[in-house]
C-alpha cells in the first residue's frame, strides 16, 4: 500500500513540476521561478521543487537566493533522484563540482549499495579527477552489481593513479599501481571473465606502461586477445616488434603487409626502418652476406612492377630510400639511381595530381639550394607549358601548376627582379583565364576551378612586388583578382581565406567580415581558426561591429566549456579505455586555448569601451561582468595554441619559410598581448572597483566563503596592480622582441605587442592609478596629478588627431599601404579615451553622491600633518576633468569627421586591362572591391563618431 | 600514399583543410565526442607523408538480430587529395572493421543530387536499397538514398534486396 501511495505522489509530483521543466528548458527563467513558487506554496517540501527554484533564480542571475536556496535543499541530504539531478545541474553551472561529490555521498551513505548513486557518485570523482575515490566507488559498484564495466572501472581508475595522479611522479609508486592494476585484469583473466576488446586494450596498455613489451606480444598475438579485440590495429604489432628489437620479424610483416595493400605510407615508413636496423645489426666480422639495402630496394622495385595500377605507394618509398640512404651517408645513387631522374619520373607519373606538390616538397629539404632551383627548372621544362606554349588539357596544366609551385619552393622567385615578376604575375593571370575559359566551365558549385592555383601563385607574387616596393597597388591587383575567382569558383576556400587576409592587411573590415562569413567557420573551428579574424579584430578601427563575432566565438567556447566534462563521462559510460587520456587532454586544450582566454578579456575591454547607458546601467553591466581585479585567473602556464596554421595553403622557398618558429614566436607574443590587455582590464576594474565596492553578485559567485574584504583591501589592489602594470612594460622592453616577420602571404599579421608599447598606454593608466588614489584619499598632490593626467588626455587626442592626418596625407600617394596601422592607432586612443570616460562618469557620481549626503568622513590612519582636500574642492577638480575630456574628444571627432576613405590605387578603368575579361564584368568586379572599401570606411566613421557621441554625453553632464 | 589510423581528438583542431569542403559538415563537438567514445575503431582518418589530413571517415555498428551493421556517418576526402582512391581505402576499412564485428551489411545515405558519390558507392559495391523522403532538411529538403552492401555473414544477401516504395524517416526502424 504505503508503496502504490508513493509510486502515485512520484507520477503526481512530476506532473505538477513539468511545467517548470519546460520553461527552464525554453530559457523562461521567470516563469519557471513562479511556477516554482506556486508548487511551493502548496508543497512547501518539496525537495525538488526547492532545487528547481533555486535553478531559475541562478539562471535570473540572483546568485545570492540561488546560493541559499540551494544550501538548504542540499543540508537535507535528498535522496531521490530528480532532485540530485537538480542540484548537480546547478554545481555544475556554479563550477563547484565537489559539492556534487558530497551530495552523492550523503545519498550513497542513506542507501548503501544503491547502484544508481554509486555510478552518479563515481561520476562526480570523474569530473574532479579524483583517481583514488574513483577506484573505492568502483569496487563499490562491482561488489553490488558484478558487472565487468565497475571491474574496470576499478583498473583504469588504479592505473590513472599510477600515471596521472598526485602519485605519478614517484616512480616506485607508479610501479605499484601499475602493477597492481595488472593483477587486477590478471586474475580476471584467469577466472575467464574479460568480455570485450576495450578491456584487452586496457590490458595490453597496462603492460606496455610497464615496458613489459614480451609480455604484451605474446597476448596480442595470442587466442584470447584474437577473439576479443579481432580488430586491434597492427601498429600495435609494428610498436611491439620495434621495443623488442625484432626487426626481422617487423621487417618480414611488413613485407606481407605491403604486398597486399601497396599504397599504405605508414607502413613503407615502419619497412624502411626495419631495413636499417638489420643493416645495422649485422656484426662486422660475420663472413655471410649481410643484409643488404638491395633487398629493399629489389622488393619495392618487385611491387613497382608487378602493380597493374600505379599507386604512389612504391615510387615515394623509393625517394624516401635515397633520402635515408644519403643520410647515412651511403651510396644511394649507386644502388637506386640518380635522385633527379627519380624525381621527374615520379613527376610524370603522378604531377597530374594536385598532390604531387606535398609530395615532392618532401624530399627537397634533403637536397642543397642550388640542386633545389635545377631540379626546379628540370621540372618546369619537363611539364612542357613555355611562355610560348599553352597546356593541352587539364592533365597537363596540373602539371604545370605542380612545377610552378614546386619551383617557388626551391626559392625561384626570391631572385626574379621586381621587372620578371610582374611579367610573371600576368602570365599566371593569363594561365587561369585560358584554363578556366578551356576546363573550367560546366563546375559544379561545389568544385574549385582546375585553373584556380595559378591565381593563388599570382596572388602571394604579387605580394612579394608589393612587398619589395613598399606599395599596395599590386596586392590590391591581387585581392581584385582573387574576388574573380571567386566569382568563378565559388567554394574555393583558399581564395576566400588569402582575400581576408589582403582584407585585414587593408584595414578593411567589411570585405573582411565578408569572406569570414563566406567561410562559414563554426563550432571547433572558432578556435583552430580564429586567428584569422577574430582574434584580428581588437583595435581594428570597430568597436561594436566586431562584438559579434566575441559573442559567437565565446558561445561556443562557454557551451564547451560546460560539457567537457560530460565527455569524459562518456568514455567511461562506453568503458573506452582507449580514448580517456585523450578525452582528458582534449579537454584541457580546449579550456585554455588562448583564444577563448584572449577573446572574453577582449570582449570585456569592448564592453567597457562601448558603455553607452546611464550611470547605474552602465556600473551594473560592469558589475554582471564579474571581473575580480585582486585575482589573477589565467593560467598562464597551461595556455594552449590550438591554431590551425596549415590550413592556409603556401609554396613560400622551404629554406626561408619555418611554419613552426612562427607559430612559437607568434605565440609567446600574443600571450604578452594578453598580458598587457588582462592587466589593462583587472586594472581598470580596480579602479572602478575602488569607488563602487562590489558586492552581491561577486560575492556570492566565489567559492571563498572564508575570506570578507577589508576597507584597505581596494586601495592595495590598485597600487599592487599598478607595479605589476609598469613591471610588466619594463620587462617587455626588456625582452625586445622583433615583429613577425612579413616575408610572405601567409605570413601572420604582426601581434599587437609593438602598437601596445608604442603607444602611451602604459603611462596613461600609471598616471590615472594615481589620480585614482589621490582622488580617494584627498591627497595634497590631487591638483598636480590632475594636471598630469590632462596632458596625458591631450597627448592621447593629438596622437588620434595626427594620425588621422597622417592618414589622409598618405592617400595622396598610397592610401592603403598604412591604413591599418592608422586605424590601429585611432582606435587605440579611443579606446583609451573611452575607458578614461567610463572612469571619470563613476567618480564623478560617487562624488556627487558623498557630497549630498554630507557624509563627512575622517580618513583613517591618516597621520600626514596636511587636511586631506575636501570632497567639494575634489568634486570640483573632477568637474574639470571631464570638461576638459569632452573637448578632447569633440577635437577628435572634428578630426574623424575629415578622415578621408582610402583612395584606392592607380586608375580603376585600367585595371587588369589586359586580362581577357569581359569590360562589364570588369567593371562590375572593380566596382564591387572599391564599394566594399568605402562602405568599410564609412561604416568605421559612423561608429566610432558615435562612440564618441556618447561619450560626450557620458561626461558632458 | 596514405597513413592510416584513428582519429583523435586532437585532429579535430586541425581538419580545416578537410572541413572547409562545402559538402563537409562541421558538428559540435558532442556529435564527435559521442562517435569517438562509443565507436573508436569506426573513426579513422588519412593521413598524407607530409602530416596533412587528407580525408577521414566516421562510422558506427549498431542494429538487433540480422539487422545488425555498419553505417558510414561521414566520408570526406580533401580537395587536394582526390582521384587516389583514397574514399575507397577508407570505405573498405570500414567494411573490415564492421566483417571483424560480424555484422550483416554496411549502410550510408547520400543525398539523391550528390552524382559522384552515388558513382563511386556503385563502383565499391553498393546498391541503392531504398529512398529515404525529404530525409536531409534545408532551404529545400532533399531526398536521400540508402545504400547498401552485404558482407559475407549475410550469406544469402537478405539485407540488400531492395525496397520499391520510398519510405519516410519516422517509418525506418532504424535499429
């Protein structure tokens, strides 16, 4: 009876909360919270029905009822699940994941044994990556439920200790739970009980980890292992057989291996090493024949001809024997021929497929500079195409793009003089025409043009001509050239990725955006990709136009930030062994990727700068913004460069191109870039912080309940922020670092470092620490501080005003060249400018406000012989700040309001008036371009006028 | 000239080259966290000499009773590194992998328009084995056909008898 009862209030109660449910799943946080309220009033205990309310005030942003809400559900220990699942939910939102670990454990404490909480609770240590807890619950689990998944469950979490745990680093104690985690699958073992290929993947794992490589052989290549994990990779085989020095078996494996399957690189690879390593072994005094290289070399020429169908498989092994063998200091011309022959035969056979570029590229750092440019020319002669020749079929112009291309990797164009390239520049526009009008037609939308390499080779030349002559023309021929192909060749996506980045180089925001949306980058893309726009759009010259993408970039990142680490549940619910270190790396990479870091601090910054409300709108937005200035939460050490850099394609000379220095360089400085600007933020934050002490929101946020600021708390955090501020920009000018280099195309854009320590950032935020701090305390230096910072304001204004004459002086001779670099700096002074604003409306307000209550306070601990300035006399020197800030910035819309939009380079009519194109289309294209620089133009004025707008009326009161 | 081997987690920062396809999706990252957890060994990229991710497929084996197969989710090859053979390599794991797991048949859907793919599913073996309505949503939906092999455990080739009718997708018992 008492069971039917309760089996009928469960189906009563959940209808009675599915309307709260529902709202909250539709984002109607309001509504859930009444719904709740209502079920409340009739049911005041109900447990669940408390959690969801505490739910919807958490996503209301009422922390602090949420927060108690909550507690006094959870002080009751619930047991039953909808409302576990509740509270866990809201941890989990809160990042206060072991408060989920208690709430399981209380539960589990009520109902011993429980299988469904024992897996929740196992879970819950999963998230906190307690290894320890994770083994107890697991046996746990299999003691009330024999399953084989909470055996293991109980292994893996033994053998994380072993390697990942606190403990990993001390080896004896690596060892023991290494091997007893063995012992574990052992005896399971013998009891006949391992089930499934995860688990013999485990075992085998566990006894590589512990170099016990014979006895991972014998299992992998035994019945048990056999019926359970049939498809166990062979290079598990390969890996084994290389530990154990068996290269004659490796090397007799491979052989079959490859017989059967003849294209496969990675065996090739594992082939050519056992080859080697029997040369090797062979004792010197031994009188029989030793192994000799001929044998590989006879059995790749076996495959070679006795393949009905060419595969590249043999003929790249081949080129890799050479290679080796030259390494080796061996004679490999002797034994496999001479290495240009090899190469121009692999040429003909394979350069009509666009791969054979990265093929040959390869073998080229193998060989010297000047065997680089002959070979180079060897293969443009072999490819048959001359300046007086045109290709006969798509074939053949494949071939003539793989010999271009691979020509500029040997450093061919380097050496032209500016007169050749551009010559050069015009029959490869020439090519892509012919080819596109000959075997470019009848594409579907979903192909890119056979022709279209040679407009990309054109484009990165004519980067270089612009490059040497210090002048846009060319590379604005380029990007126009480039928006034709892509007229032609629509999902081309290397034409839109090197069309933004000419977009960027311009300064031009709106083809920018254009060819990012074009791209349509989305979900993990924002991160690998993001360096391409995103992370490009601080100080472009926009401030509100480029939140937009801040907010999709960081939506994807906060989502992930939530479920990374349901992932790793995951694996755990699938029991894949197999992928949980990765899962737990992956998510780590994800969490600190510096995208995500760099894109919310920038976001802020833009928020701040953008304030357009009233007073109280605007501090309460700051307040929502949570940032704690006393608290550093990067984690500097762990920040990950999650780039994609070899997505832009590139034929840049290999001996001058290093992707990989790049990347380094370019990420040690994007990390001081967010040095300078997190600094920059908690800085300011602390400012503000100073005057309007945050509470409520904040507070109730933080996991530190122990710790309740002091009054002299505020003023501390500014001075000590302020020394990390100026420590941080002599130690950058300490270390001196170059801009990236701008050799190429693809070469990254340079980091915002310089412009940083170039411009008077570091003085202009010092100097307003100690306005900030004299302010505060009345200090008699007040009116001397004041005066130093104005002139700040007016060094700011001028470098803005002057800039932007700057700028329209060049648009008499080049009006793109610099743009960029003006726009950079104009919005650099008004985002200083703005934040200076912000800062001035909220001490002017709390002045105000102090003033009126006549609230006199006597300044504690004061022991200088001077009076502290009074409140009026500080209210009035505010005043006359921001009478003089809104001059400032009226100056520097009077000059934005002149700021003329780029001219664009030489005569538009005679643009590409030699390409074969149609004068319409021509002109339709030109148009197009030049549309979208003036559109950008005007776009940026609008905005940035309208900044300005308000902040005049942000100060002008 | 391919390096077979799972994919991980970690490629996902680096398909780009693949992923910018337009006829490439790109999913959250639950949809490949879901396949990578649940079925490891049906995930498997190429990978080119020189590190460059030359295409990848994405599969499952799920199913009661003779119905129980392998099903290609996604086959992509990179633009650069197309006509190698590279989708058949891929395609042909996936069907060794799913005979090791003693399945019946291998499955995919295509969308009606996508010509060269149906070709080459054709050339590999694969029979149209029924048309799935309106099964691909968009600006217009698009039909798709499912496609079909049998593996040798089926040995009397029940699963690849077509289907006249065209069916709908809520009508598929999909397991």
């Amino acid at each position: 009876m008492a069971h039917q009862q309760q089996a009928m209030d469960t189906a009563l109660f959940e209808r009675r909360l599915r309307p709260v449910y529902d709202n909250l799943e539709v984002g109607n946080n309001r509504k859930a919270l009444q719904e709740s309220e209502k079920l409340l009033r009739k049911h005041p205990n109900l447990l669940c029905a408390r959690a969801l309310k505490g739910l919807s005030l958490l996503r209301l942003g009422r922390y602090e009822e949420s927060h108690s809400c909550l507690q006094s559900v959870a002080e009751e220990k619930p047991v039953d699940d909808s409302t576990l699942q509740v509270l866990s939910f809201c941890y989990r939102e809160m990042e206060q994941l072991d408060k989920i670990v208690e709430l399981y454990q209380h539960a589990v404490k009520l109902n011993p044994g429980n299988e469904e909480l024992l897996a929740h609770l196992f879970v819950s240590h999963v998230r906190v990556e307690d290894y320890k807890a994770q083994q107890a619950v697991a046996l746990q689990l299999y003691k009330a439920q024999p399953k084989n998944a909470y055996y293991f469950w109980s292994v893996i979490s033994v053998v994380f200790q072993g390697i990942r745990g606190p403990e990993s680093c001390i080896p004896e104690k690596r060892n023991l739970y290494l091997a007893l985690a063995q012992r574990m699958v052992d005896k399971h073992i013998k009891e006949g009980k391992l089930e499934t290929e995860q688990e013999a993947f485990l075992y085998l794992h566990i006894l590589k980890l512990q170099n016990k490589y014979q006895d991972a052989w014998e299992f992998l290549t035994g019945e048990l292992c056999a019926k359970l994990y049939p498809g166990a990779p062979v290079s598990m085989k390969f890996e084994l057989l290389k530990k154990l020095g068996n290269w004659l078996e490796l090397n007799k494996l491979l052989q079959e291996l490859l017989d059967a399957d003849r294209d496969r690189w990675d065996y090739y690879k594992e082939y050519l090493q056992s080859c080697f390593e029997l040369l090797k072994q062979q004792p010197p005094e031994q009188q029989e024949p030793a192994y000799s290289l001929k044998t590989c070399h006879d059995f790749l020429l076996q495959i070679i001809k006795s393949s009905t169908r060419k595969t590249r498989g043999p003929y790249l092994a081949r080129l890799e024997l050479h290679q080796r063998m030259r390494a080796h200091q061996l004679p490999a011309e002797e034994l496999v021929g001479d290495f240009d022959e090899l190469v121009i035969e692999y040429f003909h056979l394979f350069g009509d497929k666009s791969c054979c570029t990265h093929d040959i590229a390869l073998f080229l750092p193998s060989i010297s500079m000047e065997q680089r440019q002959s070979l180079a020319s060897k293969l443009l002669a072999e490819s048959g195409v001359s300046s007086s020749s045109l290709p006969q079929n798509k074939e053949h112009m494949q071939k003539h793009i793989c010999a271009l291309q691979i020509s500029r990797m040997c450093g061919a164009h380097i050496e032209l003089s500016t007169d050749h390239l551009i010559a050069f520049y015009t029959a490869l526009k020439l090519h892509y025409e012919h080819g596109h009008s000959t075997f470019g037609k009848e594409l579907l939308s979903t192909e890119m043009g056979p022709s279209d390499p040679y407009a990309l080779l054109a484009a990165n030349v004519m980067y270089d001509v612009s490059k040497r002559e210090s002048k846009s023309d060319y590379l604005f021929e380029a990007l126009c050239l480039l928006q034709y192909v892509l007229r032609n060749s629509t999902s081309n996506f290397h034409v839109k990725l090197l069309s933004l980045k000419i977009y960027h180089m311009f300064g031009c925001m709106v083809g920018a955006q254009e060819m990012y949306d074009y791209l349509d980058i989305k979900q993990i893309q924002l991160d690998s990709m993001g360096y391409v726009h995103c992370n490009l759009l601080p100080l472009s010259g926009r401030f509100s136009g480029v939140r937009n993408c801040y907010d999709t970039t960081l939506k994807f990142f906060t989502n992930s930030y939530k479920e990374r680490l349901e992932y790793i549940s995951l694996t755990y619910r699938f029991c894949t062994f197999s992928k949980m270190e990765e899962f737990m790396n992956f998510k780590e990479r994800l969490t600190n990727s510096l995208m995500y870091v760099a894109c919310s601090v920038e976001a802020q910054l833009c928020d701040i700068v953008c304030f357009y409300g009233s007073i109280q709108q605007n501090l309460s937005a700051y307040v929502a913004m949570s940032i704690e200035p006393a608290d550093d939460r990067i984690s500097w050490n762990e920040l990950s460069d999650n780039r994609d850099l070899q997505a832009i394609i590139r034929w840049d000379p290999l001996h001058v191109d290093d992707t990989e220095a790049e990347r380094k360089e370019s990420f040690e400085q994007e990390i001081e870039v967010l040095q300078i600007r997190s600094l920059l933020l908690r800085l300011f934050a602390s400012f503000i912080d100073l005057y309007h002490a945050p509470q409520g929101a904040k507070v109730a946020m933080s996991n530190d309940k122990t710790r309740t600021p002091t009054p002299g708390d505020d003023i501390a955090t500014v001075e000590l922020l302020r020394t990390s501020w100026t420590g941080l920009f002599q130690r950058l000018r300490l270390m001196n670092y170059k801009p990236l280099s701008q050799n190429f195309l693809v070469n990254l854009l340079p980091t915002r470092l310089h412009l940083l320590l170039k411009l008077p950032y570091e003085s202009f935020f010092d100097d307003l620490a100690q306005l900030v701090m004299d302010l505060y305390s009345g200090a008699s230096q007040l009116a001397l501080q004041c005066k130093k910072v104005s002139e700040n304001v007016v060094s700011v204004m001028e470098l803005c005003v002057q800039t932007i004459t700057e700028s329209n002086e060049w648009n008499g001779m080049d009006g793109l060249w610099k743009r960029r670099e003006h726009q950079q700096k104009v919005a650099a002074s008004l985002e200083i400018l703005s934040l200076y604003a912000f800062l001035l409306s909220v001490l002017n307000d709390k002045l105000q406000c102090s003033a009126k209550t006549k609230a006199k306070k006597k300044t504690s601990g004061d022991n200088k012989t001077q009076e502290p300035i009074s409140e009026k006399e500080r209210s009035q020197m505010l005043q006359e700040l921001m009478r003089q800030l809104k001059h400032k910035l009226e100056a520097c819309d009077a000059a934005i309001r002149i700021w003329k939009p780029p001219t664009l380079p030489r005569e538009l009519s005679s643009f590409m008036a030699d390409m074969s194109l149609k004068p319409e289309v021509e002109a339709t294209l030109i148009g197009d371009v030049s549309a979208t620089f003036k559109e950008s133009h005007e776009l940026m004025i609008t905005e940035l006028r309208n900044l300005l707008k308000d902040k005049i009326r942000m100060v002008g009161k | 000239m391919t390096t077979l081997r799972p994919f991980t987690c970690d490629d996902l920062f680096k398909y780009n080259n693949v992923n910018f396809d337009p006829l490439t999706e790109t999913y959250g990252l639950s949809f490949y966290t879901q396949y990578l957890a649940k079925w490891p060994e049906y995930f498997q990229l190429a990978e080119s000499p020189s590190g460059h991710i030359m295409g990848y497929i994405m599969g499952k084996v799920e199913g009661h009773m003779d119905n129980w197969h392998g099903h290609v989710t996604a086959l992509t090859v990179s633009p650069d590194y197309r006509r190698l053979g590279l989708a058949g390599l891929l395609m042909n794991f996936l069907e060794d992998i799913s005979e090791k797991k003693r399945a019946y048949f291998v499955d995919l859907f295509v969308r009606k328009s996508n010509k060269v793919a149906i070709n080459m599913y054709t050339n590999l073996g694969y029979i149209i084995y029924r048309t799935i309505l309106e099964y691909y949503s968009g600006d217009q939906d698009e039909d798709a056909y499912d496609m079909r092999k049998a593996l040798s455990r089926d040995v009397n080739k029940k699963s690849v008898i077509p289907y006249t009718q065209p069916v709908r997708l809520e009508d598929i018992d999909m397991n």
